[in-house]
C-alpha cells in the first residue's frame, strides 16, 4: 500500500514537471517566433491609497497597459516587443513619503520613468530627483505652475493656467470688481492665485483680500475664517484646492451660517469641479447655486465603451477625467518605451552611476538614466486620440483650450450651463465651433450662457457681487466741516457730545440723488470730519485709505496724488483753476469823445458825401431857383449850408426841381440813420461802464510782486507755489466775504500788504462768488486744467461705477440744473452769469464805414442818376448851340479855338437863370416891372453883352441861340 502512494506521488510530480515544461516551452516560442525578444522595462508608481483619485488612478494604469498588450483583445499594437513592469509604491498623503518612494524607486529599483505623484505638493520634490537621474516624471493629477522648471517633467493633465482666463471671462462677463480666493496653503493652493489675481486685473476685478486656510483645518478655524469674510462687502468667492475634504468643509460650514443667501457667488476651480462626483450627497446638496468650471472631455466611442467597462467592473466607484489622464498617461509612456527600447532601437536599459568622493550626499550616488534624454524626447513626440482628447506632450504639458461651465443644481447635481474656449470666449453650445458661420471674436456676454440658479434659489436676480457687510449696517460717509462757501457743503448744525448733525448743500443733494437712482438700496450717514477745519482735503480723503470713513462727499478735487490711495467717480462739476481780478471802469472822460462813435473812414465818407449832395442839389436848382442863385461865394455858401443842415433838418432853402426833392428824400433818409447811430454809440461811450481788468495774467502778478490769494485747504496752494509765487505773496480766505475784503485792502496803501490782486481757486468755487459781487471783480487768464468734484470711495470699490453711472444720468438730465438752481441761483443779486462778464466789461466800439456803405451806396448811385438825367434834358434844350453852322475853316487852330468857345458858351448858358421855368414866368402885377429886369433877364440881351462886338461867332447862330423860344421871352419882348 506504502509503495503504491510513493508510485502516485511520483507520478503526479512527473505530470507536474511535464506540464511546466510544456508551458515554458510554449513561452519560449511565443517570445521567441518571428525572432522578437520581450524587453521588461521598469517603471514606478506612485499613488496615494488613501485617496479615491489615487486608487482609480492605479487601476486605469493598469487597463491601459492590458488594452495595449493583451493582443487576444486588442490587436492594434501586436508587434509591441517591450513591456511595462510597474512597481507600485503608497504615498501616504505624506510629501516626504512621496519623495523618499521616488528616490528608492531611482536608486534601487533603477525604473526608467515614474507615472505619478497625485499632488503638486509631492511631486514637488519628485521633479527635482527625476532632473538629477534623469529621469522622465509623468504626472496626470499635479497641475501646479511651478512645477514646470523641469525638463524631465511631463504634466498628463491640464495646468492650471490655462483655467484663470475662463474664471476671468465668468467674472467679467457679470461685471464683478471684486473677487476673493480661498486657497489651502499648500503648493497646489499657492501656484494659481499669483496667476489668477493678474487675470482679474486684466478684466477690472481686484482682489482685495486673499483667504489662505492651513492645511487640515479644524472647522473652528474654517468658522472663524468665513465669518471673517462675511464682514467684508465683496460676496464672490473662488475656492480653490485639490483636497475634497478641505472643500466640502468649507461650502457646509458657509451653508451653515448663512453665506449661501441670496447675493452671494461661488466658483470652484477645475481640481474640485472634476471631482465633485465623489463628493458626498448631503455637500453637494449644501452647495446649491455654485459655479465650476470643468475639464470638458469631448464624447467619443472610445470614451463611452471606457465608461461602461468601468461600470460593469468597479460598480461603485465613480471615474473622472483624472482616471482618463492616467490611463492615456500609461499608454503614452509605454509607446515611448517601445520607441526607444524595441528591437529595432539602439535604447540601453541601466544607469551611468557617479564618481562618489567622501563629502558627497545621497543624492549625489544618484545614478544617470543611460537612455533617460531619448525616453524624453520620445515624450514629446508622441501623438494620440485619447480618451480625455487629443494627447500630446510637445511642451511638457496637455494643451487645454476648452472648458465647460457647470452650475450645482439641488436634485440634479450639476448642470452644464455653456462653455469657454480660448479663441471665441463663452459660448452657450460648441457645435458651431466647427461651422464656417463661427465667430473669431473673443466675447465675454452673459447672454451666452444658459440661465443660473444662484444662491437662494434665484434665477432672475444676478448678483451684483458685493453688499454692505454684516457688521455694518449703514455707509459712514464723511463730509468736510469748514466755515466758507455753505452752498456747495453746509454742517448747520453738529454736537460733539450727541453727535448729531445736519448736512446739506449743493454736493450733498447731487449724492442724495445718486443714491436714489441706484439699483439697489443702500442706507448711508454724514460724519463730519471734525479735523478738516485745520487740515487738508488730502487729510479727509486719506481718511477713506484709513478704514475710518467708506465714502466722502463733497467739494473734493479729483486729484492724481489723491487717486494713489483712493478711487473717484466720475465728476459732476466743471473742472479747472481760474484767476479772478477786481474790475475798473475806463469810460472815456477827455473832450474829444465826442469824435469816437465814428471811425475816421466814416467822418471822411460823411464829410465828403455833404458836399457831394451840396453840389448835386445846387446843379438841380441853381437855374430855376432864386435861393440857389447869387455870386459865386453865395452860391458855394449856400450849397453847404443847405447839405450840412440836413444833419438836424433846419435847412430853410425850398426845392424846386423833383430831381433834387428826390435826391434830398434819400439823403435825409441816410442821415436819418448815420444821427441815430451816432447818437447810441456815443450815449454808450459817455454813460455805459466799461469794466476792465485792473491784471490780465500770471506774469503780470509775479513782476510786481503782488499779494494773490488762496481757499484755506486748497490744493490750490501747491498749484500757486509751482507758478513761482512766494511764501509771503499766498493769503488765505475762508470765505465769500473775507476774499471781497482782501482785495479792498489792496487798494489802501495803508493795509496794502495785507491784500491781494488776485485769487486763485476752482471754477465752481470763482462763479459763486461772481454771482454775489459781479459787478467788481472778473475771471481772467487761461484756466488750468483741473478734473472736477468727484465722490471718494476705496480702492476698487464695486460703487464707484453704478455711482458715476448715475452721476451722468443726473448730469445730463435735469437734476442737476434743478439743484444747481436750487443753491446758486439764490445768491445771484440780479448779476448775470460770471461767463457772461465781458458784456460787463467789453469797451463800445466805433462805428466803422463798414457799417453803413450801403446806405452811402444808394445816395451817390441815386444822386449821379439824377445829375446825369438833368445834364442830358440841358444838352438837348441847348443842342441848337452845339449844332449850329458855321463857315469852314481851314486852320486846326481855329476849329479848336470854335469847339470850346462853344463848351464855355454851354457852361454860360448852365450859369443863367432858365426862364421857361414856371417859376420866373410872370404874374399880372409884375408888367410894370422896369425894362432893365427884362433886359438883365434876356438870355438875348444877356448873349448879346456878354460876348461883345469882339464875339466872332456868326451872327446867325447868336440870333438862333437868343431866340430860344420861351414864354418869358415873349413876354419881355412884348
């Protein structure tokens, strides 16, 4: 029986012996046929088995590698002749576990490559050792910036870079100006905020405080840091962390206390947002109204059959990208292995140990991959459709360009609400992306995302972004407390001891009407500021840098120096520095104004048109016109006195001739005009003021040396020191009336230093006081350039611009005309508008030709018309004289000397009285007139003396120009 069990044990171990053979031998020929030899190349693995990324990060590693080589499966890659041996090792959660994995993996187990560490803040250190060895890093969950110095390092995931210009597009497309992160302080933490501040700077939003919480808080501390928060009016938060348990504390512990109200914003970053899957129910339910923005994995075949394995495999456990990254990590490295280590590539497997010396360290005894700078370069070479998209490692790192926009919905977790790519910006859908109808702008419209439930539950009410904090309840707003120009700020009343106060004045209502117009309601209060009665303006607004006041109003100067530490809203007054000077009246007083209302071309014009009309009316009248006749003198005496009474209409001379009453009407027409004119330019240099400045600019005040003076706490004083103006030349007013009497003493040589000649101050500031006392003083000299009144506000305040939104609805309309009405119009006493002083102080002007050449222009044309029609009715009455006939002569002499003896017979002829005038024709009671009347008043009797018996004209043609006939000739005859 004994030998019968020794004969079956024997022969079971032949069997066993057998089949091993067998299977060896089969072994050997399949990694033997078609002559290939399997390479084992050692790779190491470092994970975190206490974290579910590490743990499904490790399995999809090992799905990758089976896909690619299982060839019964998976036939796309048969010829592969290298394998991947991974050598796994648990980080712990511990940074210097992590590290001191790595090193064991490089020294002793001499891997030529590590898939791994999970966290920035691991592979931190795990970079520098692969640099040392050379050996290549490849990580598919660390995503920190800083962690790109190495040449060695291969990011499998997206960095977390290229995600700030989405959350920078969120923010700007909503209009937040003020953003706070909240960051573990860690180096995964720490890496994006430098990056993320600058992008929000580059969209108008600051960061005004920066919430670091400590690694592995308490909630006490979370508490505290939240409440904290809540104290500040910003109300848009960026939690940012690669720790699920950090980020869950902290949306429960401010959905507990109330941060989660309506107002309130919450974005998480991509780390968070792709892991928000393994969050727990009762967190995700707390964070209802967050925003994330997530890695957008496009949907493929490849994914969706991945996806189903992974649910039939491993029920329970959820997959995100970071699964995805790791397994197309592990493919990429083991295709790089086969490029440089397969049969037919010359890579050497084992390391070129260092020269060791007795003070070297152990990291020094640190060996060099002999085929490290090839694994390397075959890196960033490598090109695939994987499952998270298109794999490539050119730079070091997968290039991202898209992202999804993701909002936590109560009940049906997240809800894809748009997308963001890097050429177009948001975008509502991406399937216009590959349509030739795609925009190639860049925009940032909220209108291109889906509706968002916020936080409360609202879809309508967009969040502005900030509120008035908890621990405030309403805005403290100081306002300057001073004793001059009341009309712009105006305490009235204020007790220190009550502290009670009643503001008012021009600024103070602008600001009521501003707050009124908002959007929202926000409750305020007026601080006086007790100290700005001996202060500066700049002590007032630097009060707002302090913390001690949220707001100032009033008459504050937007100035570059304040602008430093403060912000302004737009202004709402006008802007710049004048000089106002005292006035003096320069009416003329010498004794010959009277020549100043008329230019010296239009005394000449008149004077010469007179005795033009003169002698127009004497050639019309003289022959048929007793009053006009006479010798010469009378005659020429007569003309002027005629023509020069006409200015005050006494000339007593009757016209005869309708030629010369026409003349005359047209004349008097004109001097109608020029007496009028004359007589209101000279009322105006003799009675109207003309003011004038007694300094007309800078220069002049600096050469004389004069006293000029300043607003008490004025910027203006620094303006004054820069024009050159001494210490001792700066006086100060306080007030409407102190500045009057400042420049009164200047024009007492008795308290003369104690005055000034000018004043300097802001433009609102010169037309109050115009309006009280306009009838002294002017604005003269250019204006230097100054930006106005403005409210005061913090640095990035998310006021600032809905007030100076409102600040130019008021501006524009009507508001600020009613209130400017309200407490400057008041004061005017009848005095116009100080922009208006130079009808005050411009000089008359005199009347020049240009003025009145028309009128000139119509007499003469009227009055030659006239001459010329009566010297042709003359002409052809006496053409009997010109054409008479004479006897040939043959003597040029003697034909000459005939044709002006004729010219002078005409102008004799002209000289005498015209009888066939119905005015010498004779009345009944003058035929007893004496003969000698009728003889001296013969044109035949007086031809007949005149030209003496030594008149050689024929006789005939005497006897022809005598006997012109003529009812008086007649007569006289008779």
């Amino acid at each position: 029986m004994m030998k019968k069990c020794m004969n079956d044990v024997v022969g079971i171990m032949v069997f066993v012996v057998c089949v091993i053979i067998i299977l060896s031998s089969n072994l050997a020929m399949s990694e033997n046929s078609n002559n290939k030899v399997v390479v084992r190349v050692k790779v190491g693995v470092v994970v975190d088995g206490k974290r579910r990324a590490g743990r499904m990060g490790l399995k999809c590693i090992k799905i990758a590698l089976s896909d690619l080589y299982q060839t019964q499966t998976h036939h796309h890659h048969p010829h592969y002749t290298t394998r991947l041996v991974l050598h796994t090792t648990d980080s712990n959660s511990d940074v210097v576990a992590a590290a001191a994995a790595a090193a064991d993996l490089i020294k002793n187990v001499q891997v030529q490559a590590i898939i791994g560490p999970e966290t920035s803040s691991e592979a931190n250190f795990v970079v520098e050792l692969g640099e040392q060895a050379q050996v290549p890093i490849i990580s598919y969950s660390a995503s920190s910036p800083t962690l790109s110095r190495s040449s060695y390092f291969f990011r499998a995931t997206e960095n977390q870079v290229s995600q700030v210009k989405a959350i920078s597009a969120l923010v700007e497309a909503f209009g937040w100006k003020q953003v706070v992160p909240i960051y573990s302080n860690d180096e995964y933490g720490e890496g994006l905020i430098p990056i993320l501040t600058d992008a929000l700077l580059e969209v108008n939003a600051r960061v005004p405080y920066r919430s670091v919480i400590p690694l592995s808080p308490t909630v006490d501390q979370i508490a505290e840091e939240l409440h904290k928060l809540m104290n500040m009016e910003t109300r848009v938060f960026i939690v940012h962390t690669n720790d699920m348990s950090f980020g869950a504390n902290i949306f429960t512990k401010a959905e507990e206390i109330g941060m989660f109200k309506e107002g309130y914003v919450w974005i998480m970053t991509n780390t968070m947002t792709n892991l928000i899957g393994t969050m727990a129910p009762s967190v995700v339910y707390s964070m209802n109204g967050v925003l994330g923005i997530k890695t957008y994995v496009p949907e493929s075949k490849g994914v969706t059959d991945f996806r189903k394995r992974w649910k039939i495999e491993f029920k329970n456990e959820d997959l995100n990208v970071f699964g995805l990254w790791a397994y197309d990590a592990a493919k990429a490295l083991a295709m790089a292995v086969e490029d440089v280590f397969g049969n037919h590539h010359n890579g050497t497997l084992g390391f070129h140990n260092k020269n060791k010396n007795a003070s070297s360290t152990d990291l020094d005894s640190f060996g060099v991959s002999l085929s490290g700078s090839e694994l390397r370069e075959a890196l960033l070479s490598i090109r695939f459709e994987g499952l998270a998209g298109n794999f490539s490692l050119a730079n070091g790192q997968l290039q991202s360009s898209t992202y999804q926009i993701i909002n936590v919905v109560n009940g049906s977790g997240e809800n894809g609400i748009g997308f963001w790519n890097h050429k177009h910006g948001l975008l509502r859908n991406l399937t216009l992306l590959n349509t030739t109808t795609a925009s190639t702008t860049y925009n940032t419209f909220k209108d291109n995302l889906d509706p968002i439930m916020w936080p409360g539950g609202s879809k309508l009410n967009i969040p502005k972004g900030w509120d008035i904090p908890k621990n405030k309840t309403k805005l403290k707003v100081g306002v300057p407390l001073r004793n001059g120009f009341k009309e712009f700020v105006n305490v009235s009343y204020y007790n220190l001891s009550s502290d009670k106060s009643n503001v008012t004045g021009f600024c103070i209502e602008i600001f009521k009407a501003v707050m009124e117009i908002l959007p929202y309601k926000i409750d305020y209060e007026f601080i006086p500021f007790v100290n700005s009665s001996r202060g500066t303006y700049d002590d007032l607004v630097y009060q707002v840098y302090l913390g001690n006041f949220d707001a100032v109003v009033g008459d504050i100067t937007i100035r570059a120096n304040r602008s430093l530490y403060v912000d302004f809203t737009l202004p709402y007054t006008e802007s710049g520095v004048q000089m106002i000077v005292p006035v003096k009246d320069q009416r003329s007083k010498n004794a010959w104004v009277f020549l100043k209302p008329l230019t010296l071309d239009l005394w000449v014009a008149s004077a010469s048109f007179f005795v033009f009309i003169g002698f127009v009316v004497w050639a019309l009248e003289h022959r048929i016109n007793e009053d006009f006749r006479g010798p010469p003198l009378h005659q020429i005496g007569t003309s002027f006195w005629f023509s020069f009474s006409t200015m005050v209409f006494a000339h007593r001379e009757r016209v005869i001739s309708n030629m010369a009453r026409f003349v005359i009407i047209i004349w008097v027409f004109v001097v109608l005009i020029l007496t009028q004119s004359y007589t209101a330019s000279l009322t105006s240099f003799l009675t109207v003021q003309q003011l004038q400045p007694t300094v007309t600019s800078v220069t002049q005040l600096l050469q004389n040396k004069d006293n000029v003076g300043y607003l008490e706490a004025s910027f203006v004083y620094g303006i004054l020191k820069k024009l050159g103006f001494h210490e001792s030349q700066l006086k100060v007013y306080k007030s409407k009336k102190e500045l009057d009497e400042a420049f009164s003493k200047h024009t007492t040589s008795s308290s003369r230093d104690q005055g000034i000649a000018a004043a300097f101050d802001e433009i609102p500031y010169m037309k109050l006081f115009l309006r009280e006392y306009c009838s002294k003083y002017t604005m003269v000299g250019p204006t230097i350039k100054t930006d106005g009144f403005g409210f005061v506000f913090p640095r990035g305040s998310p006021l600032i611009p809905d007030v100076s939104k409102a600040i130019l609805n008021i501006t524009e309309g009507d508001t600020l005309k009613k209130i400017e009405k309200k407490w400057f119009e008041s004061q005017t006493n009848n005095c116009p508008d100080p922009y208006s002083v130079q009808a005050l102080s411009s000089k008359p002007s005199s009347l020049g030709l240009e003025s009145f050449w028309g009128l000139f222009l119509i007499a003469g044309v009227s009055s030659l018309a006239a001459l010329a029609i009566h010297g042709a009715m003359f002409v052809y009455s006496q053409r009997h004289v010109i054409l008479s006939s004479t006897q040939p002569h043959h003597d040029d002499d003697v034909s000459w000397s005939s044709i002006w003896k004729r010219i002078r017979l005409m102008f004799r002829i002209f000289d005498q009285k015209d009888l066939s005038s119905h005015t010498f024709k004779k009345r009944p009671h003058q035929e007893s007139e004496p003969s000698s009347f009728t003889i001296r008043g013969s044109p035949s009797s007086s031809s007949i003396v005149q030209l003496g018996v030594e008149d050689t004209l024929d006789q005939d043609a005497t006897a022809n120009a005598n006997s012109h006939p003529s009812p008086s000739t007649n007569s006289n005859h008779t």
